[in-house]
C-alpha cells in the first residue's frame, strides 16, 4: 500500500469518525430540546444571595413546595424521604488545609416544618465524612468518609512508593438513635482490599489477574505522588439498590465504578 492511500485511507476512517460525533453530539440537543420533564417535584440545596444554606422543593412551575434553612453548609446534597423527613449531610469546621473538600461530618434529621429531630457528628477517630450520602429503607445512612494510613502500615502491605501518610475510603452505615446518638452497624473499607505482586511474604501477595474484586496498593494513578497518597480513591457518590442488596459507588481518581455486596 503507498503511503498516499494509507493517507487517504485514514483521512476517510477520520471522516467517519467525526461523522458520528456530530451525529451523536445533535441527537443529544434533540433529546435535550424536545424533552418533558418527569411529573412530580425536585428537591435543590444551595445557597442564596447571602451564602445562607437551604433546601427548597419546587414543582415543575418552579413553585416553592416547602423551605429547609440550614445553619451550617452543605457536604453534598439533602435527601427526602417518603416520610417527609429530610437527611441533611453538613460541613464541619476544619484546620487541615491539605484535606479535600467538601469534608462532612454531622448529619442532621429535620421534619416537614424544619425542625431538626437528630443532631450527630461522627467522631474524627471513626472516619471523616465527605460527599455523597445514601438513605436506606430502613432509615441508616450510608456515608462514604476517608481514614489515615500510616507509611509503617502501607509498608506491610506491599506499597513500594511511599509518604507519611495514605488516605483512603471506606463506608459507614449509620443508626440513628434517640437522643442525637448514632451506632456504626457496618462499615466497608477499601484498605481491605488492596493486593500486590512484589512481596511474596506478604500475606496480601496475590494475582492481580485472579482477583478482580481487588486493587493494586501500587497501581498507577493520575495525579502527583502527594496528592495521590492524600487523596487515593476521590470517592464522589453512593447509592443503594434494594432488591439486590447492593451498593455502587463512583472514584474520580480511579475512573471507575464498584459494586458492593452489602449482605
């Protein structure tokens, strides 16, 4: 083949594919421009003029359904249940300016009339709250929050590249009880799951290729080495599925999504 028809070639396979963006690209402005909004009501939390946190459920004549006012910033978004009780993740102070936001950490119950009827912080000891919540039919919460690792800690399992410290993230379930108190009835944790194929002393020495359900403690990541150690995961957003008994969680810095058997 002369280097004038492979020219040709590509240029028509180039053609083609751009051919296929834009068709794509202008199928999706149709949807968008001839799309209906689902029948029923959206609820929104942000902030107003004067930073002041709210919640607001509107219908889809942009009418104000009811108001939740917030006396502290968001974490993520609220949630409302059936019972027209609202689950509210709220920021917390912090001093650590190498932590990523938005850093949760107290969860809040309110009713219809926004009176808060559940007040909790999860202890610092247990994990830092951050993002996404999901409510289970039950009433717990599940919370993606980060815990520390320390270099002695990743050294013992098999990390080769190294710095003081390892964040990383896990999941909580939640149980609201009486008296703005809370148990912890189930947690999840990445660290858990981390293998490698340097050290065959290790007891978490395994094949990379044999065990899908794990992840490489040195694998190759975007970002700096820092702000990988800092910030290893990036979970973003959780959710429950119900008939299955299963969790699906996001990682920006992974690029991927997990599915989590929570029986």
């Amino acid at each position: 083949m002369s280097r004038l028809t492979y020219n040709i070639i590509m240029t028509k396979i180039n053609l083609n594919i751009d051919m296929y963006r834009f068709l794509l690209l202008l199928s999706l402005l149709m949807s968008l421009i001839k799309a209906n909004p689902f029948e029923g009501l959206t609820l929104i939390s942000g902030k107003d003029a004067n930073q002041n946190s709210f919640t607001h459920l509107v219908d889809n004549n942009n009418t104000i359904i009811n108001i939740w006012e917030h006396d502290t910033d968001l974490a993520s978004i609220a949630y409302l249940n059936s019972d027209s009780i609202l689950f509210v993740p709220c920021r917390i102070p912090i001093l650590d300016s190498t932590v990523r936001l938005p850093v949760g950490g107290r969860f809040k119950k309110m009713d219809w009339d926004g009176t808060i009827i559940w007040d909790y912080i999860v202890p610092e000891e247990i994990c830092v709250p951050h993002h996404d919540i999901e409510v289970l039919p039950n009433g717990n919460i599940l919370a993606i929050c980060f815990e520390d690792r320390l270099q002695e800690e990743t050294i013992s399992k098999g990390k080769i590249n190294n710095h003081d410290l390892m964040i990383l993230d896990k999941i909580i379930e939640i149980e609201p009880q009486e008296n703005n108190e809370a148990n912890i009835v189930w947690e999840w944790k990445f660290w858990d799951r981390l293998i490698q194929e340097e050290f065959e002393d290790l007891e978490n020495y395994m094949s990379l290729a044999d065990n899908p359900g794990k992840l490489d403690i040195n694998c190759n990541l975007p970002g700096n080495f820092v702000d990988q150690m800092l910030d290893w995961n990036h979970c973003n957003s959780i959710v429950y599925n119900n008939l299955l008994d299963q969790i699906m969680i996001t990682s920006r810095r992974f690029n991927e999504i997990y599915i989590i058997d929570h029986s």
